[in-house]
C-alpha cells in the first residue's frame, strides 16, 4: 500500500471507530434514559471524553494530512467529509451526555416513564440507529444509493417532536409544578433528539459529497 | 483564441499526439499536465512551430490560433514567434546585459527609437515583476541574475514584443519556492492581457495558477476541464489517478 492510502486508510480507521462508539452512545442512551439506570449515565459521560479526543486526534491527522500530502479529487473530499463528519459525530455525543445529565438527576424519572411511551421515543430512538448505522455502512462501501431514504428519516423525527410537544402542551393545564418542570425537561431532551437528527443528515450530506462529489446541502 | 482540430503529430514513425481537439479561450491560464512523453510538450510547441526545428517530424490536422491555421503556408513563422511567445524549463538569458536581453528582440523586429525601446524594456520588466530588482542594474550581464530573476527576464523578453499567447515549459520547475510563487503569481497577473498554456508537473501548481486543465496521456487528450472540476471531481478515473497519484 502506497504512503498516501496508508494515510487514508488509517484515517478512515479512526472515524470508523469513533462512528461505532457514538452508535454504541446512543444505543446505551436508550437503555439510560427507558430503564432510569445511572451506572450507563456515568458511562456514557467518561465515553463522550473519549470521543472528544478521538475527534481531536482526527482533526489533527487530517491537518497533517493535507500539509503533507496536497489531496485532490476523491482524497480531498474524503479528508473534507473525514473532518465534517467527526465534527457530527462529536455533537451526536454531546447530546447523549446531556441525555445522561437528564438520567443522572434521577428528578423526573417516574413522570419520564409514564409518557415515554405516548411521546414516541421509542421511534425515535430506532430512527436516529437507523440513520447512523446506515450512514456508517455506507461509509464503509463507500456506496451509497439511498441518501433521499435517509434524509427524510430525519422528517420523521421532527414530525414525532411536534407530536411530543403537542401532546405535552395539551396536557399542561393538569400538569402540577413538579410535572411542568418535567414536561419542560422532557422536551429539551426530545430538542437533543431532533439535533442528532439534524447531525446524522449533515452526515448524510458529507457522504453523498465524499462519494458522489455531489452537494446536497440545503436542497432537500 | 487557440484550436486544435484533430491533431496528429509523429516523430518519425513514433505517433506522438493522436487525435488532439481543444478550445483555449483568450485571456486564460491552461494548465497541461500527465506523465512524462505523454505529448504535453509536444501539443505545446505546435502553438509556435517549435517543433519545425526537429528534423522528420509531421503533422497533421490543424493548430488555429486567432483564427489563422498556423501550418497553412502563407504563415510567417517569425511572425508567428513574436505573437505567440515562449518561456522554457531553465531560464535561457543572452550572454548580454539584462537592457540587451530585453531591447534585442525589438531590434530585431525593426525597432530604432531608443526612448520608445526603453519604455519597452522598462514597461516589459514592470509587468514581469522585475523592475524593482533590476532598474539600477540594467547594464550588468543577465548571467548575474538569480535564476528567479533570469526567469523572469526570459518572461519580460518574451512580453517585450507584444505576443498574444505565452506558452510555458515547465516555467518553474528549476526553481526554489520563493521564485516559483513570484512566477506563480506573474502568471495569474499576466493572463489579465494574455492567453497563457502552461506544461507542469507540479499537481498544486495547476491547480493554483490556471482556469482550465488539460489531462494527457500517451498522445491522447484524456481530459480537458475547469481546473476546480478536475481536481475536486475529475470525470474520467484514469484521471483521478493520475493527479491523487495513482498512477501506473
């Protein structure tokens, strides 16, 4: 293997692990947030550490890849997608630590577990895996022929936030203080959701540029 | 500004340039780029009937540049050489002082004022980026110049003469970084009023300095495209891997 491909390879490598961690992030953040369970909490705030330094070192290979090696064509739009894309993934994994806060306060954990359900989390949680699985695999092929389908999974899950809201607001006026506080709650955490949607589309974006040297952005 | 239409070249039996067709607009920089003996010199010394000087070669098809086949026969090839200038890989100074090297070709040309030759000389050597370096020195011998400066003396020489087109041999390659970027960007100054075609073999220097890049290999134009299209998203593989360096 040429000294270039060894450089992408490994490149390549490394934002493959850090997908697999911030996939195995979420996966956890649901078994946090549905079962209450704070040990999985405390883990996923010393794993999202982990994945800010493999974001860092990322962008630093990335620096020195470019200063030494001049990338063209598809080296340039991988190298590009490599960066963006692990910039995504750094703010998946900030979203699941703040979804580890929510589990850890433990404040509103009985009034989570009785609308969870209503609120669709579920969905949400099997689309957000979805869209980053997806894109991970495609990223392994460097294949990737159903980027519309994937897109408009990130619909799907702002039509369930509006849902969600809707729901809580309407129940409001029977909520006591304590529930208001956690209705609120509840939605941010639901806002965190819908950012990682917005993060695995940019994702999406990045590998449509990578492998098809086609710009999506801001068109569907 | 400049054609090829179905150009043939060979030396001897040797079939240099197979089927070339291309469409160089004025007032821009092309970059033509691929390994070596791919023809990319060749293509560029047809612009000025260079490779007249080569003993049994032939071409066929036709090299058009504003609108004149430049192989028809009532070409004048000297005419020709004045309008369509050339810079070669080593920088090629007369044994004269840096105002001789410059005033020469005018002289030649028929040029006897000595006020309007040294407009010349001093316009020439202001628009190659040498003015500055040189005004107090015009009389010392050219061979003093660094090879940046003998570069860009040879530029100046070849402006002097008011050509339309600047052909470019590998205009840098003998040079350090700081001289190659003062000729980089002598270039991107100079295609404001000229049609430039470059040869390189330095990737980024393509990439920097032209509009439009042409791809060949083995005699055969693979690809011609704008530059950011070809580096970022080239349409023929062979292409991408030639400039990501996968080649062969």
């Amino acid at each position: 293997m040429k000294q270039n491909d060894k450089e992408l390879f490994l490149l390549k490598e490394k934002l493959s692990t850090m997908w697999q961690k911030v996939i195995s992030q979420v996966e956890r953040s649901k078994l946090a947030l549905f079962n209450g369970d704070t040990c999985i909490a405390e883990e996923l705030l010393y794993i999202e550490k982990e994945v800010n330094s493999i974001e860092l070192s990322i962008d630093k290979n990335c620096e020195n890849y470019i200063a030494l090696f001049h990338p063209v064509a598809i080296d340039l739009r991988l190298v590009l997608s490599v960066m963006r894309i692990s910039l995504h993934l750094e703010r998946v994994a900030d979203y699941v630590a703040g979804i580890a806060y929510f589990v850890k306060d433990e404040d509103c954990d009985s009034f989570f577990k009785k609308w969870k359900e209503e609120l669709g989390l579920e969905e949400v949680y099997t689309t957000i895996l979805n869209m980053l699985t997806t894109t991970w695999l495609a990223f392994q092929s460097e294949f990737i022929d159903n980027a519309k389908s994937i897109l408009q999974k990130d619909i799907i899950i702002n039509v369930l936030q509006d849902k969600a809201f809707s729901t809580l607001s309407t129940n409001l006026h029977n909520f006591d203080n304590y529930e208001i506080k956690c209705a609120m709650k509840t939605l941010l955490l639901f806002q965190k959701l819908e950012r990682t949607g917005d993060h695995c589309k940019n994702i999406v974006e990045e590998l449509v540029f990578y492998i098809d040297a086609k710009s999506l952005k801001h068109k569907i | 500004m400049i054609k090829a239409k179905d150009v043939h070249f060979y030396y001897g039996d040797f079939h240099a340039l197979k089927g070339v067709n291309i469409e160089i607009k004025e007032k821009t920089v092309t970059a033509l780029i691929g390994p070596s003996g791919c023809g990319k010199s060749t293509f560029l010394r047809l612009f000025n009937r260079m490779n007249d000087l080569i003993d049994n070669t032939r071409i066929e098809g036709q090299c058009i540049v504003d609108n004149k086949d430049i192989y028809s026969k009532s070409i004048d090839v000297d005419t020709l050489r004045k309008n369509v200038g050339m810079v070669f890989q080593k920088p090629t100074p007369f044994p004269k002082t840096i105002y001789e090297n410059i005033a020469y070709g005018l002289k030649i040309n028929g040029y006897k004022d000595k006020r309007k030759i040294s407009d010349i000389v001093e316009k020439s050597l202001k628009d190659a980026a040498l003015w500055e370096e040189v005004k107090d020195k015009l009389q010392q011998s050219a061979f003093q110049l660094s090879g940046g400066q003998q570069q860009r003396l040879c530029i100046a020489r070849a402006l002097a003469v008011s050509p339309k087109v600047l052909l470019m041999d590998e205009p840098a390659s003998a040079l350090d970084p700081i001289s190659t970027s003062k000729i980089e960007e002598l270039i991107y100054t100079l295609k404001k009023e000229y049609t430039i075609v470059v040869v390189t073999h330095n990737m980024q220097q393509a990439a920097r300095i032209s509009d439009n890049t042409a791809f060949f290999m083995m005699g055969e134009l693979v690809e011609y495209n704008d530059t950011k299209k070809m580096f970022l998203n080239p349409e023929k593989e062979i292409t991408q891997n030639y400039i990501t360096g996968r080649f062969g």
